[in-house]
C-alpha cells in the first residue's frame, strides 16, 4: 500500500448507498456519527464531506488502518476522532469522549481491502505467506497457533461452522496428520493440503477450495462472531431516538447475526392475541430494507469485492429502558 496515498486503489462497497441510508439521521447540526470499522477510510471521508456539520467517531482494531486512513482523513481536523478499538467496545469509546448517543452507525464487516492486499498479513490463500490473519498484528493468536495447536475437534468445529466446509473433518485430518511432520507457518502449503483433501469432483466449482478453510481461520483467530454478537446489541443501545444503523455483511454467519438482533427489536414482545399492545412491548426499531440489500450490478462490475455484500438498515423508533 502507498503510504503518499491513503486510498490507493481502494474502492469503498456501497459508498453512496450507505451515506444515503444514514443522511436523514445526521443531516442536523451537532450529529455524531460513528464509523465502527474504519479500514482506509472511504466511507468516514464520505460521511464527513457530504455532511459538513457531522461529528466522527471513527474505530479499528488495525493500527495500520488508523495510521493510513488518519493521513485520509487529517484535512478535517477536530471533526474526526480515531480511536484504536474493537467495535464491540464502542460504549466504552464513547463514554471515554463524553458522548451519550449518536445518531448514525456504520459497520462494514469482514477483511479489509488493506488487509487482503498486503501478502504479510495472510489473509489471501491466492498467495504464499506467513498464516497471520490477525487484524490487530499486537496481540492475539496467529492462524499458524490455532493449525498447530487445535484438537482434531476443534478444528474441524470451526472449519464446519465458521467456514461452512463439508469436508470439515476430513480437511482437520489431513492438518493433524501433517503438523507431526512439520509445523504450519505459510499459507502456500496449507492450501495444497485443502486442495487435495476436498474430493476431484467438488474442486471443479465454487472457486478455490481452500477459501472456506481461510475464512474459519480468519474468523477464529479474531473472535469475529462473538465480537459481532456483542457489538450489534451494543450499538443499538447508544443509538438515538430516530438515529440509524447501516450494517455490511460479507458472508451468511454474520447477516444471519445481524438479521435475528435486528428482527428481535422490531419484533413485538407482547403475547398474541392482546387487543392493545403496551408501549413497553412495542417494537423499537424499524427495520428499513427488505431483507437484505444487494449491490447493484454495475457496482460488481466496478468492484468484484461487492459481489457478497449483504446491507441492512434500520431505525430507532423507540426509547426504552435499555437507551
């Protein structure tokens, strides 16, 4: 990645979309919102351009991220706060700031465009490298200690779940098999083993077979669905009445997610059959795309990393106890 340009070659999924989704909330002055997964940067630059009023809070779990997209970002000053995070700590970001409730969210799930470009950080099985996958490179275990130290068991747990791999346990196999002999430390290797696992027949479509594998391992080594479980619930609670969430998902696991704590705060709790619903049972967020939004064709055609994004929008309709 050029350093002398932040953005690069970058191109941000669904830019105008999710500025568009999340205008109506942070249109007045004094508006905060937050940009929980910040990457380079494109959609923070978007947000604060296109709302010159607006506040920032900016977060990332990547130092290297915040450095780039800090360059990105510098002309707009005081505007924007960038804070090293993980965005299921957003409540203690904020309450660290003085900031009780913002009225616009955006996630943008999944690795980075940064992250899958630069071969060091293991994240492409298209290219040798060391297995990393880690998103904050200053802590935390490797995909290298999770194939070198797992159980069978564990393994093949997450290969199944997190990577929807069905050939899950015989691919966990071949990797206890061959760490007796050698250690994994690079990418190329575990590839050829995944390859050669998954039946002839299978290998012929879908793409490069060892993608669910790395997908599981990404997963794993950075915690993504426990963190996501923890920050969607955590974000609804700071947003402000009317204020809106837009969440990018990248793969089923985390749509689905985001999908059931969505549908659970739209949904009433009231029993059925009550003739008046009370105000504490009644939803409070409404849901604001039909199911999930998909990117347009001539956005995959720009950006072939568009081509899995799933949107979802939503707005808090309703105080509660728990804002």
């Amino acid at each position: 990645m050029n350093t002398e340009d932040p953005a690069g070659k970058h191109v941000s999924v669904m830019l105008q979309r999710c500025v568009d989704a999340l205008a109506p909330a942070i249109s007045a002055p004094g508006a905060v919102v937050v940009d929980c997964t910040l990457g380079l940067g494109g959609h923070s630059e978007a947000l604060l351009t296109q709302f010159p009023e607006v506040r920032l809070v900016a977060t990332d779990r990547d130092p290297s991220a915040l450095r780039l997209a800090g360059q990105r970002l510098e002309r707009f000053g005081d505007r924007a706060t960038l804070v090293h995070a993980v965005y299921d700590e957003l409540p203690q970001v904020l309450e660290r700031l003085g900031i009780d409730q913002v009225q616009g969210i955006l996630f943008d799930l999944g690795v980075s465009s940064m992250q899958l470009d630069e071969a060091e950080r293991g994240f492409a099985y298209a290219q040798d490298a060391p297995l990393d996958m880690r998103m904050d490179q200053t802590r935390g275990q490797t995909a290298a200690d999770v194939l070198n130290t797992y159980s069978h068991g564990q393994l093949a747990h997450i290969l199944k779940f997190f990577g929807e791999e069905r050939f899950a346990g015989k691919i966990a196999s071949v990797i206890v098999r061959e760490r007796e002999k050698e250690p994994f430390t690079t990418s190329a290797r575990l590839v050829e083993l995944v390859r050669n696992a998954i039946p002839a027949a299978t290998r012929r479509t879908g793409g490069n077979p060892a993608k669910r594998t790395f997908q599981a391992l990404r997963i794993e080594v950075n915690g993504e669905l426990e963190v996501l479980d923890r920050a969607i619930p955590a974000a609804l609670d700071v947003l402000a009445l009317g204020g809106r969430i837009a969440v990018m998902s990248f793969q089923s696991l985390e749509d689905r997610l985001v999908k059931q704590h969505f549908a659970a705060a739209a949904t009433s709790t009231a029993p059925p059959g009550l003739p008046i619903v009370p105000e504490e049972h009644q939803p409070w967020l409404k849901l604001l795309t039909r199911g999930a939004e998909l990117p347009t064709e001539e956005e995959i055609e720009e950006n072939r990393r568009a081509a899995s994004v799933r949107l979802r929008v939503a707005e808090r309709i309703r105080n509660t106890p728990r804002a």
